[in-house]
C-alpha cells in the first residue's frame, strides 16, 4: 500500500498538465499525503497562488468526476487557473488553509543543452509567440524561454532545447498549432566562461559573451558519440570526425563488416550539420547516439559579421579560432548572394572583434546614363 497520512496537511506532486481553452489549466498529480476535494482552496508552493478546486475527477480512461482523492491516488483537478506559469511540473500542491511545511522533492531540474533564437516573422505576434510557448511549457518542463531583442529581427525569444530533435519539435508545434510563422537563429549551446577577475558566467548566446580582454578561458559541452555504420563508409565517417575535432574513444567490429566507433566530441561541432552529413556521407546507413561526457577548455572565439559596418547580432557565432577564418569568409561570401544591390557599395566583413578576417562587396547599382535617350521627336514625325 502506498506509504503517507491521510489525515496529514494535503501535499500532492504535479507531473503533467496542458492548456484547455473552456476550463484553463489541467493538472494531473498524485497524492502523497492528505486527502483533496471539490470546493476546497488549494495553494501552489513555489508559485504561492492560491486557486479553488472547481472539478476534481480520474481518468477511466475517460474523465470521470470523483469527491476525493487520498493517499496514493492519481486524478486531476481544474481551478479556472488561467496564468499558466503558475503551474510547473514538480511544484506540490496544498491546502491553503492548512499548508504542509515541507514540498514534496519533485524532480530534478532539466537544463537545456541547445539554444536558438525565435522570433516572429511577422511583429505583430509576438504576444500570440509567448502565449504559445507559455501553453507549451505547462507538459515540457526541459523548454526554456526568455525574452530577447535584434536589431535585425526585433523581438523574440532565446530558447532552450535538449538537443536538436526537441528543438525541431518545438518549432513544429508552435507553427502547426497556433499557426506561427517563426525565424530560427542558428543553434548554439552553453559555455562556460571565466573572467581575468575569476568570475565563472554561463553563456547561452553570443550577445552575452564578454570582451575579449576580459576572457581568461573558455569550456565547451563534449558529448561521448556512438557510431555505427557499415565497413565501405568508414573512411568518409573518420575525415568527418576529424574535421569536427573529435576523439577516437572506441573502434570495435561487431560484425564482419559494421563498426562501431566511440567518440569525444564538442557538441557545439554536432547541432549544425553533422547529422545531415553523416547520412549523407554514409547513404543513411550510419547511426547517432550520444550523451553529455564534461566540459573542455577550447580556443573559442566569437565570429562577428558586420553589413555596412554595422554588426549582425542574429548572424553572430561562438567558435574555434582554427575554423573561424573559413566560416567567417563562407558567410560573408553567402551574404553577398543573398543582398540585393543597392545605389551604393554595401561592404560585408566577418570579424573576431576588431580584426577582420573577412571581405565581400556587394557592387552598386551602375547608374544607367542613356536612360533618358531613347525614343524620337514624335513632333518631327508628324511634321515630315
């Protein structure tokens, strides 16, 4: 039988809840101690709101309305809860007139591993961007958001995913479902930063790193990557490793002709293209798998891109000082493609602080002198 008082101060775990447009949040928990009931006013510890429970019922699989629930059992409850964040997954629930001292453990808090910026194409929805994202929150305690500003995108959000997939998944949702369109900034991750003063910040985004005389060292995540992939796509899966600073941790034939490899590699050298090329590389015979291994110390450098002498923010990168000459040139190369000409000359440089690594011209638009010298004297015409 499931251990706790009856009789004690209500105390409850929230594990899940979502969003429901008539009846506002759901919650879902179980009871750990105490007893619940309709009418009864309830408050949640770490938000310190305090709600009165409207419906109380199980799920059978179908809701079915119940007047209690004690010790053990798992239901949920609606209370007209219409500020989402102030339901989090882990928070206890208790009676507001006879609170528990203590909450419940809960769970351990997710950090995210990916971060990304997203704002909205279209300014205007903004607002509608972070009420979505506060609905989606409610059932996915590993999302992380907060408010961010371009100069080049206006307002946003950076974000925080577990890896790649959930960053996708997100997207997808809030595109899909509430009918966003949305612009993704290129993903990075967290680092470790230490000052010339010893004072140790985690860095999420690129606007957040400090100057570069203030930086005594630098740490990136590495994740330890398993590989499998057929014998004849090796040599292809290694170079590729290679480039992306890996460290050959395992090689082992577990079959005739497959292999898996063990690796050590930087996380940041993963979340961009790696997964597309392995397939590629591999004609989709290759397999991932990976978990965070620590954090190294690396030559990290932050990679700027200036249109017309200005910076852009949102093009901004954290990388090796070894691959930044080549991916500063690649972008400014890419932007040249891409920026319509102007009546005068629009210079693209890639920077690592004030040191210019990089240089493209957009031309200008050569001014058309016999523009007005077509046609004839249509008087003269008619006067012949």
């Amino acid at each position: 039988p499931p251990k706790g008082d009856p009789n004690a101060p209500l105390k409850a775990l929230i594990f899940d809840s979502w969003y429901d447009s008539y009846r506002g949040v759901i919650v879902l928990f179980r009871v750990i101690d105490g007893t619940i009931r309709p009418g009864m006013k309830i408050r949640f510890f770490n938000a310190g709101r305090d709600y009165q429970v409207e419906t109380l019922g199980v799920n059978r699989p179908r809701p079915t309305p119940i007047d209690e629930l004690s010790v053990g059992e798992v239901g949920f409850l609606t209370a007209s809860i219409k500020a989402v964040a102030d339901v989090q997954i882990g928070d206890t629930v208790t009676e507001a007139a006879r609170p528990t001292k203590e909450p419940f453990p809960g769970y351990q808090e997710i950090k995210p591993m990916v971060f990304a910026g997203l704002y909205p194409v279209d300014t205007n929805q903004y607002e509608e961007l972070r009420d979505a994202m506060d609905k989606l929150r409610l059932n996915d305690a590993s999302f992380f958001y907060e408010p961010e500003s371009s100069t080049a995108l206006g307002f946003g959000f950076r974000c925080g995913f577990l890896g790649l997939l959930h960053m996708e998944i997100v997207q997808e949702r809030l595109e899909r479902e509430f009918d966003l369109d949305l612009i993704t900034t290129a993903p990075g991750v967290r680092y470790v930063v230490t000052t010339t003063d010893g004072q140790v910040t985690e860095i999420d985004s690129p606007a957040k790193m400090p100057d570069p005389g203030r930086i005594k060292k630098i740490e990136e995540p590495a994740i330890r990557a398993t590989i499998l992939t057929p014998e004849e796509h090796l040599g292809g899966i290694l170079a590729l490793l290679e480039e992306k600073r890996g460290q050959q941790k395992g090689f082992e034939y577990i079959t005739s002709n497959r292999v898996m490899l063990t690796y050590e590699l930087p996380l940041n050298e993963i979340v961009l293209d790696f997964y597309d090329r392995l397939k590629s590389t591999s004609r989709g015979y290759a397999s991932l798998d990976y978990q965070f291994a620590a954090y190294w110390e690396s030559d990290l450098v932050k990679l700027d891109i200036l249109v017309a002498g200005e910076p852009v923010d949102a093009l901004s990168l954290i990388l090796h000082r070894d691959t930044a000459a080549a991916k500063g040139r690649a972008l400014a190369t890419k932007m040249k493609e891409l920026i319509p000409r102007q009546l005068f000359e629009v210079p693209i440089q890639a920077a690592i602080g004030a040191k210019i690594i990089a240089r493209e011209t957009v031309k200008a638009m050569g001014k058309n002198v016999i523009a007005k010298c077509y046609g004839g004297d249509i008087g003269g015409v008619e006067g012949e």
